[in-house]
C-alpha cells in the first residue's frame, strides 16, 4: 500500500494518480492479452459503453420507425376510407339542417333587391 503525504500533494492529484495506479494493477490481474494492451480497461469500457448507446439509439428509432408502419397500414386501407366517408342520408341530413339559413339569405336578398329601385346613385355622387 502506498501513502501519501496529503500536505504536499494537492488532494486532487492524489486521488487522480491513486485511481490510475488501481487500475493498471486491476488491468495486471486481468491479464489483457497482447492484442489489447494498446488500450487501457477503460479505454475499453468506455469504447463497448458507447457502442451500447448507439445500439439502444438505433433499437429506439426502429420501434419508431415500426410504430409509424403500423399507422401508415392502417390509414392506407381501404376499409378505413369506406368506414370514414359519410352516408348519403347523414348528408342529407346536413343539407336539411342548412336549409332555414339558405331560406332567410334569399328572403334578405330580396329585399336587397327591392330598395335597388329606391336608390339614387346621383345622391351619393353629390356627396363626395
């Protein structure tokens, strides 16, 4: 075991260098074969923990990517636009409720109409 003496030292650098030593002891014990010994243990777990976020990104966006297949099945069948469209009597119905309002626009209308014969556009142009 080794000791520091944390007067001398700032704490920091002691802890940073304690953890370094740890782990080239631990990557002793491991025994990292010859073909890995350019990289460290951590090196390579930070390598292995970013390639498993990129592959939950990946599976992430592919459920999305299925979700909307899904959707797009199902609005493209025609099933779907027969079940959506609107019956005829359902329309009828629509005209039916416009009909009052229809009704009172050509009363107004001809009302219109009729004070037409009472205007006087010299009136208006004396006016300006």
């Amino acid at each position: 075991r080794m000791r520091f003496d944390l007067r001398k030292s700032n704490m920091a650098e002691v802890s940073l260098s304690s953890l370094e030593e740890r782990i080239k002891i631990l990557e002793g014990r491991v025994g990292l074969s010859s073909d890995f010994s350019s990289f460290s243990c951590v090196e390579m777990l930070t390598t292995v923990a970013d390639k498993l976020r990129q592959v939950k990104a990946t599976r992430e966006a592919i459920s999305q990517i299925w979700a909307k297949i899904g959707n797009l099945k199902l609005f493209l069948d025609p099933e779907l636009e027969a079940k959506a469209a609107l019956r005829d009597s359902v329309k009828e119905d629509i005209v039916l409720a416009g009909e009052q309002h229809v009704r009172q626009v050509v009363e107004r209308l001809k009302s219109v109409n009729g004070l037409k014969s009472n205007f006087d556009p010299t009136l208006l142009q004396g006016s300006m």
